[in-house]
C-alpha cells in the first residue's frame, strides 16, 4: 500500500524525467507529456483569460514553448509541473494584458475618428452674427423699449417687475415692449 503523497510524488517524477527526454528532442516523451499536463495548462489558462477560444490558444503556445524552452529547465530550481504552469500563467496574463491594450488603443482610435455631427466653428460664427444682428436691432429701438426688452427677456423680470423698476404704468410697459418687440421683428425679417 503506497502513502498518499507518493502517487504525487511519482508523477512528479515521471514529469521531470519525461520533461528531461523532451529536452534531447523526444517526441513520443513529449507526446506523453502532454496527455500529462494539457487539461490543467488548459484549465489554468482558461481561469485568468476567461474565453475558451483564447485559452486554448494560450494553452497550445504554452505547451509548443515547452518542446522549444525544454533544454533551458532545471529540476533543480523546481518542478516540471510547477515549470510548465508558471510558464502557462505567465503568457495567460500576458494575453489578457495585451487584449486589454488593443482594447484601449481601439477605444483611443475610436474616439479620435468621431467627427461632429456639427461644424462647431460655422456655428459659433453664426451665434455671434446672430447676436451682433440682435444687437444692431436693439439699437433701433428708442432707450425706454430697448430698457424694458432687456429687463424683461435678458435679465428675466416680470412685466410688473419691470413697470416697478422703471417707475411707470404697467400698460404703458406692455405698450412699450409690444412695439419695441413688432420693431425687433421687423428689423430681424422674421415673419
């Protein structure tokens, strides 16, 4: 009856002598090697990047570098298994930091191509002409209508309010802003 710890053991074993003969270019001991170790590369890799697809392309680079990386192992620094999964673990981050970076650089791309729906230049050109067309009008108008419109709709007081502030009749007000207002009209062209 073997201990529990000596089938790890032996596996173990097997994988640092298997790994060994993959160094001197063993096929038939890396085909063996490979049933070995492929489900957990798989299972490792597959938990850090989180997509089937990707992982098992991670899975096969991983165990391609261990046939070409085979000779560079040394037992002595650890495990064949342990090797093989820091291996697996390193290029599985190294996969999802780069399809994190690709990512970005898509979303950065992405973002510098949107063009306005507007041109924001002509219409900033056409507010001002806008205003200064407004502004020539309101020139037009005699100081008590031009007082009244801008006490009334650019700095927002009631009719009452205003009448208050000017100190006269609120019809009189209203009678002021209504022609001030026809004058405005007129002078803008709006029908």
């Amino acid at each position: 009856m073997r201990r529990p710890g000596a089938a790890s053991r032996e596996r173990t074993s097997e994988l640092d002598r298997l790994l060994g003969r993959v160094a001197a270019g063993d096929t038939a001991a890396f085909e063996r090697m490979y049933d070995e170790v492929a489900g957990a590369v798989y299972g490792l890799i597959l938990r850090v990047v989180r997509d089937a697809a990707h992982a098992e392309e991670v899975a096969q680079e991983v165990l391609i570098e261990v046939w070409r990386s085979a000779p560079r192992y040394d037992p002595s620094r650890g495990g064949a298994m342990a090797w093989i999964m820091t291996m697996a673990h390193r290029r599985a981050v190294d996969r999802v930091r780069s399809e994190q970076a690709a990512s970005d650089r898509a979303d950065r791309a992405g973002r510098r191509e949107i063009t306005p729906a507007h041109d924001e230049v002509a219409e900033n050109v056409e507010k001002r002409l806008e205003h200064e067309r407004v502004r020539r009008c309101l020139d037009t108008l005699t100081p008590l209508q031009r007082e009244s419109i801008t006490l009334a709709y650019y700095e927002g007081y009631s009719y009452r309010e205003v009448a208050d502030m000017v100190a006269t009749p609120l019809g009189t007000v209203k009678t002021r802003m209504r022609d001030g207002l026809i004058r405005l009209r007129n002078c803008l062209g709006v029908a």
